[in-house]
C-alpha cells in the first residue's frame, strides 16, 4: 500500500501542482522504461492529482482506479485473467483465501484488481521518487 502521510500527500500535491504538473508527461515519457504501465499512471494522475480535495485520499484514489480497470462481463474477466498470469491467485497471496462462495468470476475479478492495484501503486511510488530527483 501507498505508505505516504496526509501531509506528505499535501507536500506531494503541492510539488506536482506548481514545479511538474505542467512536465508530468513529459516526466513519465522520459522514464517510460521505469514504470510497468505507464499509460495507466498517466490516466490515474490525469484523473486524480489536479484535484486539491482528492490530495488527501490518494491511497483510496488508487484503489477506485484500480477497480474501475477490472472488467464486468464474464467473457472480459476470463480473457484479461487469462492474458494476465501474474494475476492468477494473487487474492490468495493478499488476503490469504478467496470469498467463500466460490464465483469464479468473483474470483479471477479480485486477483486483476490486486494487480492493477499493486502495479499502479508500485509507478506511483516510482513516480513520486523521480520527482525527488
């Protein structure tokens, strides 16, 4: 999980706000090789940092981000979890079991939201250091 204080996320805020907003893609195409999904870091800034009321709630923000990139309709969630193996039993490896009740969709939907949670907050964190640099 993102391990930053809320007044480390307002230093952050302010930091992207005033000295990088304006080169942030810029920032994330010269270091592209550096992040696993680049594109998705890009959207998740694009869709969170410029708004000063969701400063405080950054962690949560990766999260919702990261659900809304998990696909609905069965033939979706097989084919991505299919396409994606370092998302398979992930859940496990988290929470330590799967929900009791034994959807297989439920199932492979929870092992890409741990993914697409872990990988974006992994960039993120990598994004934050380079802007230390």
């Amino acid at each position: 999980m993102l391990a930053t204080s809320l007044a480390a996320n307002k230093q952050i805020f302010y930091k992207l706000t005033y000295k990088t907003m304006k080169n942030y893609k810029k920032l994330i195409e010269e270091n592209k090789s550096d992040f696993i999904d680049s594109e998705q870091l890009e959207d998740f800034i694009n869709s969170y940092a410029f708004d000063d009321n969701e400063v405080d709630n950054l962690e949560g923000d990766i999260s919702e981000f990261a659900d809304g990139l998990v696909p609905i309709y069965y033939h979706k969630i097989v084919k991505e979890w299919a396409e994606t193996p370092n998302a398979h039993e992930l859940t496990k490896d988290v929470i330590g079991e799967y929900d009791k009740n034994g959807d297989i969709y439920k199932m492979m939907q929870s092992d890409l939201y741990f993914y697409y949670e872990s990988i974006l907050n992994e960039d993120y964190n990598k994004f934050l250091e380079l802007l230390d640099e």
